[in-house]
C-alpha cells in the first residue's frame, strides 16, 4: 500500500509548520506494516524538505502540480480535490498548535484499502 500525505494543513500547522498530534507516530505504525508513505504539497518541494528534515520526519515530497510517477492508494488531505489519484482521507485541517487538527488514526487508513489488520 501507498499512502500520500499533504503537507500544510494536513501534516504541518497551515499557519505555524508545528506538526499536527500523533502524526510522527501514525507515520512510524504505518511504515512498520510496510505501508509506503510519501509527502506532496502545493508549495516549494525544497523548503518542505528542509521543514520536514527540522521535525525529524523524512521522506519523498512531490509537487502537486505534477503528474506523479505512481498511483497511491490514499491521499490524506485537508483540502482534496477530485483530481487525486486513489482513495481519498480527508481530514480537518490542522492550522497551529493552539489550533490543531485531530489525530489521523493509523487503523482508519489501513481499512481504506478494504484489507483486515490484525494487531498484536
């Protein structure tokens, strides 16, 4: 499985770049079931990478505005649009820490590709 996340509003605070709760650990659960997960944005792709470089979270980030090299299976986004390849996981978008988003749930975005998990 493949797993996109937008980046402002979805992983980082739109207003602060301060991470959204639980987003580092939903990311670690999600690579360790050997979930593919990849970043993309509508901003500068360098900057982001810096950013995520600051936060401790790594991995590719693609820009929206181009077609992207494979088809993910999920889209996790606080603003989607019916352009996105995959399934779609829209979330409230996480603006700052004292404005912040909920936590996105490892579990919902496994059965988003309709496969039963077992946890030990």
């Amino acid at each position: 499985m493949h797993i996109m996340f937008d980046l402002a509003g979805t992983v980082l605070g739109a207003l602060d770049m301060s991470l959204r709760p639980g987003i580092k650990e939903t990311i670690s659960a999600l690579r360790e079931r050997g979930v593919k997960v990849n970043f993309w944005t509508n901003g500068p792709v360098d900057y982001y990478k810096h950013i995520l470089k600051e936060v401790g979270l790594d991995g590719d980030i693609y820009s929206k505005a181009k077609e992207l090299p494979f088809k993910p299976d999920i889209c996790v986004d606080d603003e989607p649009n019916e352009r996105m390849p995959g399934r779609i996981y829209k979330v409230k978008m996480h603006a700052s820490d004292v404005m912040p988003g909920e936590r996105i749930l490892t579990a919902e975005l496994l059965c988003l590709d309709g496969q039963q998990f077992f946890w030990d």
